[in-house]
C-alpha cells in the first residue's frame, strides 16, 4: 500500500465522487474516468497499479447498482450467468496481457478505447424498449461475445458495460431495460476477476480502493438525484460528458506520446 498524503487521501475521495455521480447522472461509460482521475488528479504514476485499483473500485459500484435493477426486475440470471463464466475466463487472460505490456503503451490504448467509448456514447441509437422482443438465450452468441468482452475487460481494467448492454441485446433479444440491468452483473464479476489478478502481482492498493467506494457511493448517490430532476436533459448531458472523455483522451495520448519522445 502506498503512503498517501492528506491531499491525496481528499482527492481520492473527490475523484471517486467525480466517477458515481457521472454514473448516477448518463450511466454507462462513467467509470471510464476512474483511471486518468487516479492518475493525473490523485497523482499515483504506476498505470497497472492505478488500472488494478480502480477495477476493484468499479466492481463494488456496478455490484451496488445491481440491486435497485434487480428489485425491479431487469436483471435475467441465466443470460447475466451465461455472458459472466466465458467472460471471467477473457478477464484472466487480457489482465495477464495487460500486465506484460509497458504501462505507457497501455494508456495510450486506453486513451483510443476512451475515445470509442465517447462516440458510442452519443451516436444515436434505437429504443429498443418499443418493439420489445421474445428473449432467446443463444449460449453460441453468448459465449464468444461474453469471452471477447472480457479481454477487453480485463486488458484495460475498465467495467466493459458499454460492450456488454449491446452484446447482450445481439445474443438474447433481451429489451435495452433488461440488458443494463444484466450487464452490471457481468461489470462486477469482470471488475473482480480482473483486480483479483492484479492484487495477486500485488498492483491493487486497498486503502484507495476503500476512498474511491465512499466517494462514489455519496457522488452516485447525488448524481441519481441529478438524473432525476433534469429528465430529458439526461442526453444532453451525455454530450457534454462524452466531449470531456475525449478531451481526457487526447490529453493521456500527448502525455504518453511526450514521454515516449514520439512528439516533441
């Protein structure tokens, strides 16, 4: 465990607070800053450490959220089951790729997987709520889709639910409503399997494990309320948001591209 100061024991708590009320408030793809928030706000240099940590941190929220969409009925066990198993197997072996690869070169990826994550958020989608149709588990489609989500998953540290909301929907036929729901299992479980392989190489630091959660509980907890009063406004919102990741984005690839003297 790293020795922290006060000031970064506060901003730990704030960027933890910064990434659930991103969630709270658009959903999907929140997470996404939990990393360059650790990096370049807290101010923690190692990026596998930084990647290990934070997947831990966003597995206890997506676990926290599951329940109210469980409550609700929008979680379908046996497609969350079924996309989970293959899907822990791709987390351990693209954690193990991750952290063979040089952590500069690993941001840099991020930092494109930002940018897609950014585009999806804001491109224009079907409500596939109004033709709802009859949920199929296809375990073929399943499967691979579940395995390959995990790769990515594991590789980057990152939740993965904005692959994992329309591979559910390809596979299953399940609603948009049902598939956020499900996903946020599989969000949990590849975070875990994921920081469970890194904290084995002793890259998860649990003190700032602890103050992401607190700061996220309370930021989720704020944001939700947010969502809630600014009802249509809510894609709006998701513009802007998805204009910040790829500011964030450009910003890790200039710093990784300085540092490897690729630009000058």
């Amino acid at each position: 465990m790293m020795h922290l100061t006060i000031e970064q024991i506060v901003l730990s708590v704030v960027s933890g607070g910064i990434v659930g009320f991103a969630l709270g408030l658009i959903g999907g793809g929140g997470s996404i800053l939990a990393v360059p928030l650790l990096l370049y706000v807290v101010g923690i240099k190692d990026a596998h450490l930084v990647i290990g940590t934070t997947a831990f941190a966003v597995a206890i929220n997506a676990f926290i959220n599951l329940f109210p969409h469980w409550r609700a009925g929008h979680v379908k066990w046996l497609a969350a089951v079924a996309f989970a198993v293959p899907g822990v197997v791709g987390t351990l072996v693209g954690s193990y790729l991750g952290k063979m690869m040089d952590g500069k070169a690993l941001l840099f990826l991020f930092a494109i997987v930002m940018i897609v994550i950014a585009v999806l958020m804001i491109k224009p989608t079907r409500n596939q709520d109004q033709s709802p149709q009859r949920m199929t588990l296809r375990f073929r489609k399943v499967s691979p889709v579940g395995l390959g989500t995990g790769i990515l998953s594991g590789f980057f540290g990152i939740g993965g639910g904005f692959l994992i909301v329309p591979g559910l929907m390809f596979a299953t036929g399940m609603a948009m409503t049902d598939a956020i729901g499900t996903s946020l299992f599989s969000v949990g479980v590849f975070g875990l399997s994921t920081s469970v392989s890194y904290a084995a190489s002793g890259l998860v630091d649990w003190f700032i494990v602890l103050l992401y959660i607190v700061g996220g509980v309370l930021g989720g907890f704020l944001g939700t309320k947010v969502s809630t009063v600014l009802g249509k406004s809510r894609r709006t919102l998701q513009y802007l948001f998805a204009g910040v990741i790829i500011l964030v984005a450009i910003y890790m690839m200039v710093q990784n591209a300085l540092a490897y003297g690729w630009i000058k």
